[in-house]
C-alpha cells in the first residue's frame, strides 16, 4: 500500500511539470548549413569561440526566416566558399519545416570570420536589415526590400576588433535604432600566440586571461546608414574588458536604455543611460558586477525580462562549467540580488559551460523558463579517453519555471533531439512554424546545427502580437505590451537581442495556459505614446499599427 502510494505521489509531481517535446528536425528541414571554426592544429582562440544565429524575417511575408553566421578559416589562404548563409522560410503546415537556401539570389557575401548578429530596421524603410560582428572588421547589410542585401559597412569598419555580440535599439529616442557591440580582447594571430595544455598534457585552447581586454564601441545611428561612434563620450573607451553578450533594457525604470554587458572572467559592465549621449558604469554598485561570493565569472551569454511578473526587468547569464549560471533579481529600482541558489538554478547547472540563453515560454503557461546551449571550452577528459576529435561536447539544457520564481531543470523530458551531444553556442528562439510556441535554432561550433521544433502535447493557450510604428514604419523595437487576462497581468518588450551572439523573433507570444478568456493590452510605444485594445482573440498572431 505505500509503495502504491508512493508511485501515485511520483506521478503527480511530475505531471505537474508541462511535457514539452522539442524535436530535432534538421534533417528534414532543407537546412545543410555546416559551421567550420577552421581548426588549424595551433589551437588559436576564435576556433572555439564558436558563432551564433538570427531568426528574423526578411521578405516580409510572415514567417522566420534563419542567417547562420560562418566563421571559416582563420590563416592561411582564406577560402570565399566560408560564407554566411541566408534560408527562406516555405514551411506550410505546423511541426513540418521546409527552409530553402537563398544566400546566392539575396546576393550575400559575407565572408568574414563570423561571430554574432543582430536584427533591426536601421533605417526605417520596413525591411529588417543585419549587423555582424566579426573577428576583424564588422559589416552592416542593408535590405534591399527586393529579395537582395547591399554592404554599408563604409562607416563601422575597425579592424582591430574582435566583436562577439551586438545588440540593436534606440537609446536617444531619435527614432533611429544604435547599436551596442561588446567586443572581446586583443588577440593577433602571429608567430607568438600563447599556447595552452589540457590535463593530458596536450595541446589546448587557452582563456582570455593574459590578453588584453578591449572596450566597447557604441554607434550611434545618424541616419542613411551613417553611424557614429560615441565610445569616447559614453565612457565605454575607459574599460577594457573581454565581452562576449550583451542585452539593453531599461532596468532602472527612468524611460531611457541601458546597457549590460557580460564579460569572460571580469567583472560585469552595467552601463546606465543618462541622456545626451552619456553613460555611467554601476555594476559593482548595482549589484551585477560579480556573483553572491563576490567573485567575478566567465560570463557567455546573458538575457533581461521580467520574469517573476513583478513590474521590474531581471538578469540571468550562462557561465563556464563549475561557477553556475547566475540569476539576478530587480528590486525595481535597478538594484538587484543574487538568487541563483535560491531558484535553484545553481548545482544543475555546475557542470556545464553556458553560452547562448534566453527567457522563453516553452509550453505557454504564462511563465518564462530557460534555455542554455552548452559546450565546453577546455577538452573534456573523457572525450579524449574515446578518441573525440573535437572534445567539447555538452547536453544543452531546459529549466521550467514552476512558480514563484522557482525551476526545475526539465532537459530529460524534451525528447531524442536533446541527446546529440555538441558544442553548442549561439541560440536564435522564434516561431518558425507560426503554430504559436517558440522553436530553437542553435548553432554548433564546427557541426551542424541543432533545430528543435516545439512539438508541445499541452493545450495551452496563446495570443501573438507584431508592432508596427507607423510613424517610424518599422517594427518598434523597445515598445512594451502590458497584458491582461481575467486577474493575471503580464509585461514584455519587443527585442532581438539577448543571449549570445545571436537575434530572435521580433514578435511577441504570451502564453496564456489554459484559460480561454479574451485579453485586454496595453501598448507603451517607443516614442511614449499609448494604445489600447478591449477583449483581443487567443491563439492567433494579431498586427497592430500605431496611429500616425
């Protein structure tokens, strides 16, 4: 008898925790995109940095489409067939992806060494463009509306950085969408690189310790693809730190941008907007510099939402293998805590090494859970033990929020497609086959990708909104989406950027769970004007435009 009492109790613990199934469907998907980190045998550092992946639309036909970042090589004759790639989204039923490889005839040439990219309309002509950022010169590839993409990267090139992650949004309310690019640390690849060993005495790739840090730019957008770097009077210029993800939200609550930058082993930036083109770095001050212990840590990837619905935006970032990754708590006035133990986001996450994240709603409760693409950057022993050529390989992981801020690592319960191992990086979240639940596209270092669609069994509600500013005419990156539904409440900005390296989806899905009542929402524009709308229909993507 109580051995039957115990398995029913097991039993309704787990069916508390929602059955998502994320397929891996890569190969039925058209995508043939291989990523090549271009490993020479010298073990030189961008080799495992890895890339990321943007989710986006580019032809305005209403669904996501994918651009994969290519690294390719590093020394040597450099071989032009390392591109950039660019799929069409053709998908027609719900669960059955069908993408089409469409970089040649959209005329892309982007044959960098690649390493992130992020979305936004930079010049207000209704077509998403792209900004890459690379190791050397970054680029900006203008959409054409037409199908093709033209390079104005005339007025970005510096070469030499080394940029990791961007991130696209309007920090002066001009109207014109900035961008934020964390660069990572001075590294030239000559006859003197440092050189590293594993534990076996082998040939390994070293940390950022012992390189030179680099500050950050910060374009400003003047207009017509004309960008002006501000590092020096935002203050950027005057750190020099390894950076590798960057998110920006109004953390403070005081209607203007921030910016936070996750740095490799250093102290984290938290860079707060005050008007006029000027910044102030109040990280340590805020709370958001190092961890609980007061340790700095080899921070990845890193996402800002409000995810305990409490009004204030909150921080959570990936980590290297035995730091954990690190949830950071608002208080609402941009002061946070520490509370990664506390959530229980610490020991489950101790032996992996985190790089692109994201808060999302897998199985559309209402609830904001976590993703991390995980992969070593140090050789794993026992990959080495079996011959692995590339020993880097990690599970990528899924925590559900079961309430109350808490989670509950769910990655077992997701299906086959999370048992391939890989080195996992860069993590692009969007609705791929507009069914109402967000899908991951996930970029492997040196391997193919990882393509999870959300095959939820849940019968969960949704409700879907793309905004458009008809005085801007492009898609308002930073508007806010307060919802209603009967008692609960729920708050979300429209954005691309966030975890590493990589862009999203720019509209936005509230799961709703399994309530069937229409919603009430409010929508803050960017430019501060207001819209509301009375008993909106579920499940269903709605647009809707700003008055002019």
């Amino acid at each position: 008898m109580k051995k039957q009492l115990l398995i029913m109790l097991t039993c309704f613990i787990v069916s508390t925790i929602t059955q998502a199934q994320f397929v891996d469907k890569i190969k039925q998907s058209g995508i043939d995109f291989m990523h090549v980190n271009g490993m020479s045998g010298k073990f030189l550092m961008p080799e495992i940095i890895g890339s990321g992946v943007a989710v986006f639309d580019y032809d305005n036909d209403g669904d996501m489409d994918i651009y994969f970042v290519q690294s390719g090589q590093l020394t040597g004759n450099k071989n032009k067939t390392f591109s950039d790639r660019l799929y069409r989204n053709d998908t027609k039923k719900p669960n059955h992806p069908v993408f089409v490889d469409v970089t040649k005839e959209a005329k892309i040439q982007s044959a960098g060494y690649g390493m992130g990219v992020v979305t936004g309309d930079l010049n207000n002509d209704g077509y998403v463009d792209l900004f890459i950022v690379n190791y050397g010169p970054n680029e900006i590839l203008m959409n054409n509306g037409d199908g093709t993409f033209t390079s104005k990267s005339q007025s970005i090139k510096k070469d030499s950085s080394w940029s990791v992650s961007a991130s696209i949004a309007d920090l002066n309310k001009d109207g014109l969408l900035d961008v934020y690019v964390a660069n990572y640390v001075n590294y030239p690849i000559g006859e003197f690189v440092k050189r590293c060993k594993a534990y076996d005495g082998s040939p390994d790739y070293c940390s950022p310790q012992g390189y030179q840090g680099q500050s950050d730019d910060l374009y400003v957008n003047k207009g017509e693809f004309n960008f002006q770097n501000i590092q020096y009077k935002a203050g950027l210029k005057k750190y020099e730190s390894p950076g590798l993800g960057v998110v920006s939200e109004d953390f403070n609550n005081d209607g203007r941008v921030d910016f936070y930058v996750a740095n490799d082993g250093v102290e984290n930036h938290f860079w707060v907007n005050k008007g006029s083109d000027e910044f102030v770095e109040l990280g340590m001050e805020s709370g958001i510099a190092v961890n609980m212990n007061g340790e700095p840590e080899a921070s990845m990837g890193v996402d800002a939402a409000d995810y305990d619905n409490d009004g204030d935006i909150d921080l959570f970032m990936t980590h290297l293998n035995r730091q954990t990754n690190t949830l950071y708590v608002n208080n609402g006035k941009g002061w946070f805590t520490d509370l990664s133990v506390m959530m229980k986001l610490g020991s489950s996450s101790y032996t992996s090494t985190g790089f692109g994240t994201l808060w999302f709603d897998y199985n559309n409760d209402g609830l904001l859970d976590l993703f991390s693409a995980n992969g070593a950057v140090a050789k794993i022993k026992a990959q080495i033990r079996k011959g692995e050529v590339f020993p880097f390989k990690q599970p990528n992981q899924i925590w559900e929020n079961i309430g109350k801020g808490k989670y509950k690592e769910v990655s077992k319960s997701q299906g086959a497609g999370f048992l391939r191992q890989s080195v996992s990086r860069g993590a692009a979240f969007g609705d791929l086959d507009n069914d109402g639940d967000l899908d991951i596209v996930v970029s492997n270092n040196n391997d193919i990708p990882h393509f999870y669609i959300n095959e939820s069994s849940n019968s969960n509600n949704w409700v879907g909104f793309k905004l458009v500013n008809s005085n801007l005419n492009r898609v308002d990156l930073g508007a806010v989406v307060t919802l209603w539904q009967g008692k609960k409440k729920y708050i979300r900005k429209v954005k691309t950027d966030g975890g590493y390296a990589s862009s999203h989806d720019d509209r936005l899905i509230f799961g709703l769970g399994d309530s069937q009542l229409k919603v009430n929402i409010s929508i803050t524009w960017s430019d501060g004007t207001t819209t509301k709308l009375e008993r909106v229909t579920i499940n269903e993507y709605h647009t809707i435009e700003s008055k002019k």
